[in-house]
C-alpha cells in the first residue's frame, strides 16, 4: 500500500476468535492476539560484548551484576549537622552537647565520643563511633559561652534516635543482585554500577535493523517532485524510533513497486539484520507486494490487526541466504514486520507492535508505555469490534482535571498530529463512542519516542 492510498475497509465489529501461532489467519486479528503472536516470534537474539559504563546508557545487560560490596560501604550521615548518641535524649527537655570536632565527606574521625559530647559533620561522611543520630545543623541552637568550648542545644523534638543516618548496604548489600539480566540500561542503573565500582559492563550485542520504504510514488530527499509523488516521510520516523532504541539502523533507502527489485532487497535484509521494517506494500492492491513475498519467500503469522489506524500489517520470518549469517548471527532467518504506508499507521503500528517485539529481541522484556488517565473533553467517535489509538492532547480544566482532546481529523496520512499528540487515546476493542466526561487511558509518548 502507497502513502497516499486509502485505508482499506473497516473490521467487522465482531471479535475474532484467536489462532494458534504460526496457523493462518483469515480475519482480523484482535490487538492482544497479535502481541501475543510477535511475542512467540520475537525471539532475544545470540551474542555479548563487553563495552564501557559511558557506552552502556540504553544497552540491554547479558548477565546479572552481583554487588560485590556494601552500598554504603560504611553507616554515613545523611545531613549537614552534628552527630551524637541518640541515647541520650530525653522527652521535653533539651539536651545540651560540647562539639568535639568535624569530620568531613571521605575523611573519618579518629577516637569515640565520649558522654556529652557531638561532632560536626557534613552529608556523607562517615558516623564516628560513639554516634547514632544527626541533628540537622538548622535545628540545633548555638549555646556557646563566652569564650569556652563550642557547644549546642538540640530542642526538645528536633530528632529522634536514628535519624538521618545512612546504614552500610541500606541500597545494597554485598553478594545481592544489584542488576538482573535483561535489564535496559537507564541512567540511573548506569549510576548504580559505577557506584560498585564498575567501570564495564557485559550487554547483549547490538540488534541490527534494517528499514526501507516501498512505493513507486515515494521520492527520496534530493530528488525533485513530481507529479502524482510524495516525499517519503516513513524512513525518517523510522530511523528516529529504531535510533532511540539503541539499535544499529540499516537504511536500505526506497524500493519501487517491482517485485524482483522488493525481493532482493529482502533477501540483501535478511544476509545483514535480525529484524527487517517496512512501510507500504501490505494491503491488497495491484501493487502491494510485500505482504506476497512474505508468503513466499518465508512464513507470515498474521497481516489483518481489528485496530486503526494500522490494519493491515504483516510479520514473519524471512529465511537467511545460505552462506549468511555471520554478520547477524546464527539465527537462521530474520524477523520482518511490514508497516502499513500511510505514515501515521506507520508509526502507531510501531509504537504499538514493533517497538515491544524488538526489546524482546534484545533480550528485554518490554514494559507497558505509561498511561494516563484523563477525561474526554470532547466526544470520541468509535464503534466496538476494533482497538483505535486517536491522537490526544493532555491539559488540566479550570478545576485542576487532567482532560484530553483529540488533536482534530484522525486521517492515517495526517503526520503533523503526531507532532501536536502528547500521546494516543487508547480506545479497547469492545468499547464504543465515548462521551463528553467519561475516563479514557491515554499512552503517552513520553516513554516511547
């Protein structure tokens, strides 16, 4: 199917009954039917490498890190103030203490405190002995006398005994799994390793995703329009969500509606990649040979989705050529997920579908994109038997009540409401219009783009 092609005939309203992976489908699949086929498909893919901590930001790990220390290492005051023995508090009075020195972050304080006695101290540095319990250097009172030794007063409910002390492993303790296997890289885990003193990190090899655009109505950048063309639009969303995931991208450019010229770009696919994504070619035109050549040349689980935009959408496998296979691995064919032409349906169908299958692939189980729960400020026009994602704006009412609006027309080929969308209203398959009120979910691209 071209980009400027109609959206084929709506499902039924009827819910399929599912198949059993890898039988063929004669109906429109229900969106939950279809995960679970991609997830059967999406297989993690072989082979590791060792990179360094500023390399590993989004990277999937290949094998649990075990801490191989306390973190903290040692108890630490978690405040600017004075560190004392929380024993000796007592209810409603306050307690007068001598300051017996400071102790600074990375330094430790040599003797013990005796009775009476506190130590200054700065965030992090380590508790003296002697010590249970820091006062926040703004609630302790200066009650120095002229020229004597300094001193403080700690008010009468200031702190209890333990407060604002940093136990030794209270974030990790020696020999726990400090990072499971599968796990995606975030900054914050990039924080947790190098706080174990771990300066590389094993991950699962980069996945290598081809992408091209098929159309003879599809113009390249650079080359001058023409009557009856569009621009393709397809191939840069598509190397901005494949870059995003950290995948190695394989630009394959745009191929004509020319069987022979589509199948050995296929073929070229599957020697270089794991995973192949197209856009157009899947409907059921003259000249809408992608989803065809599937059926030949591998094995299609499915290529009809009960949901809009995005219908028609093929997936399966395209066995490698013989020979190949060492630049990709040893898997013996790659994985295509053909995406409709029109570029919103494109890229829902990505989000949606193949964004989730290809963290499987490397080796991470996806979780759920973030929802949100809202309003509809207006009302959502929709019939049962097929899950839609309109695209919604978020904003808060006079009161305070998170709402959402549609960002206008929801036409497939409309890519500018994605630029306008804070995220996709998510209307179930058994759901019907909705009214001016009522609580809808909505995915928002925080999280997914």
């Amino acid at each position: 199917m071209s980009h400027s092609q109609p959206s084929p005939a709506e499902p039924t309203p009827s819910m399929p009954q599912a198949t059993p992976p890898g039988a063929p489908v004669a109906h429109d699949l229900p969106v939950e039917a279809v995960h679970a086929r991609l997830a059967a498909l999406a297989e993690p893919v072989r082979g590791t490498e060792q990179v360094g901590i500023f390399a590993a930001l989004d990277r999937v790990l290949a094998e649990d890190v075990v801490s191989p220390m306390d973190v903290p290492p040692h108890d630490n005051s978690a405040m600017d103030g004075f560190a004392f023995d929380g024993a000796a508090l007592t209810d409603g009075r306050p307690l007068a203490l001598q300051v017996a020195g400071t102790v600074l972050a990375g330094h430790r304080w040599e003797g013990r405190l005796g009775p009476g006695q506190c130590l200054r101290i700065m965030t992090g540095a380590v508790m003296p002995q002697g010590a249970d319990t820091v006062v926040p250097q703004e609630a302790a009172l200066p009650a120095s006398p002229a020229g004597g030794p300094e001193s403080i007063t700690i008010p009468p409910g200031a702190v209890r005994r333990g407060d604002h002390r940093r136990r030794a492993g209270e974030d990790l303790a020696r020999g726990r799994t400090a990072l499971a296997k599968g796990t995606r890289l975030t900054p914050a885990a990039l924080g947790l390793l190098a706080s174990l003193g771990q300066a590389t990190v094993p991950v699962v090899r980069r996945l290598r995703v081809a992408f091209f655009s098929t159309g003879d109505e599809i113009l390249s950048l650079g080359t001058p329009w023409r009557e009856g063309a569009v621009y393709d639009s397809n191939r840069y969303t598509l190397f901005g969500l494949l870059a995003r995931m950290g995948v190695e991208p394989i630009d394959l450019g745009a191929v004509p509606d020319e069987p022979q010229a589509l199948e050995a770009t296929l073929r070229a696919a599957a020697a270089r990649a794991d995973a192949i994504v197209t856009s157009g070619g899947v409907s059921a035109g003259a000249a809408d040979h992608t989803r065809t050549l599937l059926d030949r040349l591998g094995q299609v689980e499915f290529w009809r989705i009960a949901m809009r935009p995005g219908r028609p959408m093929a997936a399966g496998r395209i066995p490698r050529p013989q020979g190949a296979g060492g630049e990709a691995g040893a898997d013996s064919a790659a994985v295509l997920f053909a995406l409709p032409g029109n570029p919103v349906a494109a890229m829902v169908a990505f989000l949606v579908f193949v964004r989730p299958a290809l963290w499987r692939m490397m080796g991470c189980e996806p979780t759920a994109p973030p929802a949100l729960r809202a309003l509809a400020a207006g009302p959502l026009h929709k019939r049962p038997g097929r899950t839609e994602y309109q695209r919604g704006i978020v904003f808060q009412d006079a009161d305070g009540t998170l709402c959402v609006r549609t960002t206008g027309p929801q036409g497939s080929g409309l890519l500018s409401s994605m630029v306008q969308a804070d995220g996709l209203i998510l209307l179930p398959h058994a759901r019907g219009p909705v009214a001016v009120g009522e609580p809808v979910d909505v995915l928002l691209f925080d999280g997914m783009l």
